[in-house]
C-alpha cells in the first residue's frame, strides 16, 4: 500500500524558513517523478514544484521560484521542500504527490499524479 506521509509544516513568522519533508512507504520511489502542492482556503489546489526521479530537473511556480527549493533523498524515499523568506500569502496546506510510472517527466498538473498524502498545515503571520 502506497503511502505518503508529509512533516515539517507549523506557524511561522514572516521572513521565517520551513522545510517539509514527505516521506513514501509501499513501494520503492526512486524513479517516479515526486511534487509539491498547495492549497489555501477557498482556493482550488495548485503546483508548487516537482522533480525528476533522479532529481536532475527540477520545476517550480513562478510564485515561489528563488524562495522554495525542492530535493529528494531516494535512499530515504523522501523529498524535501525548502521555504525561504516566508510571506502569509503562502500560508495553506501542503501536499505532496507521487507519479507512478517510472522515468516520467515532473508534471505541474494534479492529473499528473496518482497518490497524494494528507497534508501539512503551512501558517505565516505577519
């Protein structure tokens, strides 16, 4: 059974840092494309960043791109996403979401994936 299991959210203050991280169980993932999402309240899911099954590309919304930084540990079948400089509008739930089928691209799009895991809470106060 597939399973992702995402850690690191909490509150944080403005131009404060946080890592994520989103570890997979079930399976090895060490060739499937892994990716971040977001959702604030009231507004629908959105791309956040994705990566390659070896982590050699990478991609990102424009929204967070010199800020987030995403990476992936495949001994440890986890991947991280690195926020910096903080602002309340990226306050939502973040979610991260594997694509199952070997040697794919990173795509940006929900369909992309196949499982997501619960979420983790992402709080910025000004």
């Amino acid at each position: 059974q597939v399973q992702l299991v995402e850690s690191g959210g909490g509150l944080v203050q403005a131009g404060g840092s946080l890592r994520l991280s989103c570890a997979a169980s079930g399976r090895s993932f060490s060739s499937y494309p892994m990716g971040w999402f977001r959702q604030a309240p009231g507004k629908e899911r959105e791309f956040v960043a994705a990566i390659t099954w070896r982590g050699g590309s990478t991609r990102y919304a424009d929204s967070v791109k010199g800020r987030f930084t995403i990476s992936r540990d495949n001994r440890k079948n986890t991947i991280y996403l690195q926020m910096n400089s903080l602002e309340p509008r990226v306050t939502a739930v973040y979610y991260c979401a594997v694509r199952s089928t070997s040697w794919s691209p990173a795509g940006r799009g929900m369909r992309d994936y196949d499982y997501w895991g619960q979420g983790t809470q992402v709080t910025v106060s000004s």
